[in-house]
C-alpha cells in the first residue's frame, strides 16, 4: 500500500515512532534472560559478563546528548535514520560476534544507535500534539518503552528454548530493524535543520569526555577496594572537564549550536526536571532487586521469583497512560505529585509489610503505576515546553541521560546498603527492606522537589 506524506508534514506518523521504540527497547530487557548463557559460551566471570549490560549503559549516556545536539542542529531524518543504521549493525555484529570482544564491540555500537530513538520520538510527539494532549500523545512511547520490557524476557526465553543459542534473538531482531529502517526511508520527511549553525565539537568532545570519566569512576566505585585509586582519579579528571565546559560554551560566537542549552541550565525548572529525572532513574534500581528479594523472602525458585516483577511492569505500563492523563488534564505539577505520592506510599507499604507476598503483589502494582506515570510523560514535557522546539531534542536528551546517570548510582546505594545489614548467613529482611527505605526516600524527595518547582513557563 502506499505511503503518502503531506508535504507540510513536520514528523513521521505517532505508530512508526511506538513501532521504532518497541523494537528498539526489546535489548535491555533481554540481556538479564541472555546473560547467563552469554556467560557460559565465552566462560566468563561475573565481573567481565557485567560489561554486556555495563557497556550498553555507559555509552548510552555517553552518546545521548551527542545525538540529541545532531538532532536539533542536522533534522530528524538523517539522525534517526542513522541510528536504525547503528542498531543493525550492532545487533548483527553481536549476533555473528565470534569471541566476547566482538560481542561487546556490537553492544557499543547498539547503544549508540539505541540512545537517540526515543528522545528524537517524544521530540516529534510533542510536535503531532496540540498542546492539551501533549501528555498523552508522550506517554505512548512510554507504553511501547513498557511493553518491550514484558515481551523482551518471553522472547529471549522462547528463543533460548527453541534454539539453545542466545545470539538467535539478535538475528531476529536484525530484519525487525531493518524494516523500520527501509519504512523510515518513506515516513520521515526531510525536516528543517539548523544548516547556518555550525556544530560546537570542542563542546561535544569535552563535556563527553567528562561525562565518560564520571560514568567510569561510577562502574568501578561497585570494586572500591580494588578500584579506589582509580576511580578517584577519575572523578577528579572529568570534574576537571566540566569544569572546563563552561568557559568554552562562554566563547562560542553566534553561528555555532551550543552543545547543551546553556540558557536552559539558568532555569531552575530544567535544573529540577533534571533532578527528577536522576532521582526517577535511582527510583527505578529497585527493579533490580525485586527478584532477589522474593526468592529469598517467599521461597520461590528462581523462575517464580522473575515473575513477581509482572505486578510492577503491568503497573508501569497503565501508569505510563495515565501519566498522561494527567498531565492533560491536571497539568505537570499535579502528575508529578500524585506520582510521587503513588511511589512513597508503596514503597513504605513494602517496607513495613516485607514479609507478605500478598501486600507486594498489591503495593508494587501501585508503585509500578506510579513510577510509569512519573517516568513517562511530565518531565519530558516540562522539558521539551522549556525548551522551545529549537532546542527540545537535546532539553529531552539531557532527562533521557540522567536517568541511566541515577540507574548507575543507586545499585552502588542498596548494595552498600544490604551488604552493611547482612549476617554471617547472608542478606537479612532488614537488608531487602533497606532497599524499599531507600525508594521511599527517593519517592519523597521528589514529592517536595515536584511540589515546590516553578513550571509556569512549562504550562
């Protein structure tokens, strides 16, 4: 069938960007389900099979405000196009990858082709929405974002089963990409870039290069005793970089793109959103855990335990929708609010009930609700209304980039944590209700933060 596209059409259709996110995103919820044959093909030890995830996330944050500056300052189509591009080749890579190093090689090249995808589609649905329904056209992305983390297990699962060979599910998902690939070609229209600007590299290569440092003094901060020259020395070289970054933006004369919206950094409704979103990203490291602590706690087996998660992910998917509702409906500071609110209140629940399966069943549900309502829809629109459509990609990006920043820093928080309260026989209740605490505190941090923000520009 054809495919025609109004020539006043600024963005691709709202399914091709939830078809793109949904594929895409598949990648980080299947890696858990793949990891252990990973581990047991190349014979790994657990810290080197961690870098199949650790990788992915490092160059993820890396690359993000990199792509969204490409975004903002060459068009959506060349840069989305682009990243299906990287996608491909990553997951091919990986999916011939003969030794673990290929592997990794095609799990860099992944991420970088990963991390522009759903800041450039929340970009172009803030741009199909009138401005009351902004909220909810965003929250699909969060829905399809959902939906990949529930189907991506069943699939590598299934693919496993069938074919007892994890790079299987990489070569299904190659045609995948390369479909929307050849239906991005025909949907994306040519989209107007900023051609008089010319692109700020001093900037991208210095604040990445201190973005790298830090992400690495995170990585290695989990091996402190091992690490703990290291990772000092890492911090102190990318504080150095970000030190340098804004005397070099300072300098920039009219007909360069800044690499980040320095205008944007004075506004402390952007400083706050991009709290909220670290704080929302730390929030979601309790995911982590979750399969752990029922199997410890319920006396399940590993595979009943992975379904406790279920709760919090269909949670997450309809709070993701109702997000944006909201948001509509209420405005920003009120979903932002109730979300909060919905995170706290489960959160303490699990806390003091740690102990009954039923009370989590009921709780994480809730949390899941709150946390997709939260994490789908009002930060992004804050940011992307702040910013003003010049600028919104890398306004997104920066939201985007902070919460894989906060899903780095709070594994190293609750293990510190648990292991501080466990005994000679292992972890204690109280070492899984720590991790619960420490959510119930990150919940009420956004509460205050949420409730006292100035969004008046943001309305």
């Amino acid at each position: 069938m054809e495919i025609n596209l109004a020539k006043s059409q600024t963005t691709a259709p709202a399914w091709f960007y939830g078809l793109a996110v949904l594929v895409t995103q598949m990648d980080g919820g299947a890696v858990s389900t793949l990891l252990s044959a990973v581990t047991k093909e190349y014979q790994l030890t657990s810290t080197s099979a961690s870098w199949m995830a650790g990788l992915y996330t490092l160059l993820l944050v890396i690359a993000t405000p990199v792509v969204a500056n490409a975004a903002d300052l060459y068009g959506q189509r060349k840069v989305f196009l682009a990243e299906l591009a990287l996608w491909f080749a990553g997951a091919l890579v990986t999916y011939m990858g003969p030794t673990y190093f290929v592997v990794l090689l095609g799990r860099a090249l992944q991420a970088i082709g990963d991390c522009g995808i759903i800041v450039m589609s929340v970009d172009a649905m803030m741009t199909l929405a009138r401005q009351n329904h902004q909220g909810r056209k965003v929250s699909l992305m969060g829905i399809m974002s959902g939906l990949a983390a529930l189907l991506a297990p069943i699939i590598a699962g299934m693919t496993l089963g069938i074919s007892d060979n994890w790079h299987n599910f990489y070569g299904i998902m190659c045609p995948l990409i390369l479909a929307l690939f050849l239906i991005g070609c025909k949907v994306l229209p040519n989209s107007t870039a900023s051609a008089t600007k010319r692109a700020d590299r001093a900037g991208a290569i210095v604040f990445s290069a201190g973005l790298a440092c830090w992400m690495l003094a995170l990585t290695f901060a989990q091996q402190m005793q091992q690490m703990g020259v290291l990772v000092v020395i890492l911090a102190l070289v990318g504080l150095a970089f970000f030190v340098a970054f804004p005397s070099l933006e300072s300098r920039l004369t009219d007909d360069y793109q800044p690499f980040l919206p320095v205008k944007l950094f004075k506004q402390r409704a952007y400083r706050d959103t991009l709290i909220l979103g670290i704080i929302g990203g730390m929030f979601f490291a309790v995911f982590i855990y979750i399969p752990t602590y029922a199997e410890t706690t319920f006396n399940l087996s590993a595979q009943s335990a992975g379904m406790m998660l279920t709760s919090p992910g269909l949670g997450s998917i309809i709070g993701a929708f109702v997000g944006g509702v909201l948001v509509d409906r209420l405005g920003n500071r009120q979903a932002l609010v109730l979300s909060s609110a919905l995170m706290l209140i489960a959160t303490v629940t699990i806390s003091v009930t740690i102990t009954s399966s039923t009370a989590f069943l009921a709780a994480s549900f809730i949390m899941g609700v709150g946390m997709g309502a939260f994490m789908s829809a009002p930060l992004q629109v804050v940011a992307g209304r702040l910013a003003g459509r010049g600028a919104r990609a890398e306004a997104i990006g920066g939201i985007s980039a902070g919460k894989k920043v906060g899903l780095t820093i709070a594994p190293l928080l609750m293990a510190t944590s648990m292991d501080a309260l466990a005994n000679s026989t292992g972890l204690t209740l109280n070492s899984f209700r720590s991790i619960f605490i420490i959510a119930a505190v990150l919940a009420l941090i956004c509460l205050i933060i949420s409730a006292t923000m100035p969004l008046s520009d943001a309305n």
